[in-house]
C-alpha cells in the first residue's frame, strides 16, 4: 500500500492518483519498501530505485537496440566515458550490489577500479565512477525524507 502525500488516504501499489483528494502519486514509495537513491553529484539530480530489482546503467547511442533502465544520457554520459551498457546495479533490502560490465573507461566504488562481472557490495554514502561520471548512493532501511529527495 501507498500513502497520499497530500491526504494520507491510503491506495494500491502502482496507483498513479489519490482517489480522494486527486495528487499524483508518481514518487510515493509503497509502505515497507526501503529506498535506493542515486545523486548524480555534477547536477544534483536524484533518481529513486526500487528494491529487489535490477537496473542497467549506461547510455543511449545511435541505432542502439538495448536502452539501459538508468539512461545518462541528457547529463552529458558520452563525454564522460560512461559505456552504453556500463555497470548493472541489483537492490535489495537495504542494501545494493554493483557489476561493471567490461565497460571501457572502467568503474570505480570510493576510488577504487573494480574488476569486470564480479559483484561489488555498495553501502550507504558510497560514491560509484562510471568513467569519470559521479554517482552518490544513499541506502535507508528507513524511507528516505523529503529533504533528501524530493518528488
């Protein structure tokens, strides 16, 4: 279940409108589910993941059959060395694991190169290079305030 932001009238899973007062529920987190956060650090941005679920994260190209769930595309992922296909990032209660998939300019968690299709544990405040692309991961076993990122 779902809560209105607005109402705090409760709704389905996947429900897109509060029945009773009408507000988008486009980014309200189902009761129950912690949140994986992405901060793409040189904009600010933020994009919320859902658990137990994995994401390709790389870049669109031309005439490219397979589109990654986490497109970098419109932050300028080409001139910073992120792959089409770079890294597959797996959720999972309060946690997340990360695979780079033989990309070119390679993938770094805190610094460190990580070697290619071997999974890598991301904690809480890690910072993941896609090239020289900069992605912050915040991880709560709480849902994520507001402040932290907004809807």
């Amino acid at each position: 279940m779902i809560k209105c932001p607005s109402c705090n009238h409760r709704e389905r899973n996947g429900t897109l409108f509060c029945s009773e007062c009408g507000a988008e529920l486009f980014n309200v987190i189902p009761d129950g589910v912690n949140e994986v956060v992405l901060e793409f650090v040189e904009t600010g941005k933020r994009l919320r993941l859902k658990e137990n679920r994995e994401y390709t994260i790389g870049r669109t190209g031309k005439k490219q059959a397979l589109i990654p769930d986490v497109d970098l595309s419109q932050f300028g992922a080409f001139q910073k060395g992120v792959s089409r296909l770079h890294a597959i990032l797996k959720t999972y209660p309060g946690n997340c694991i990360l695979i780079d998939l033989d990309s070119a300019n390679g993938t770094k968690v805190n610094g460190e190169r990580i070697t290619a299709y071997k999974d890598i544990a991301i904690k809480n405040g890690d910072t993941i290079n896609l090239g020289t692309f900069t992605i912050l991961v915040h991880i709560s076993n709480q849902q994520v305030t507001d402040k932290l990122c907004p809807a």
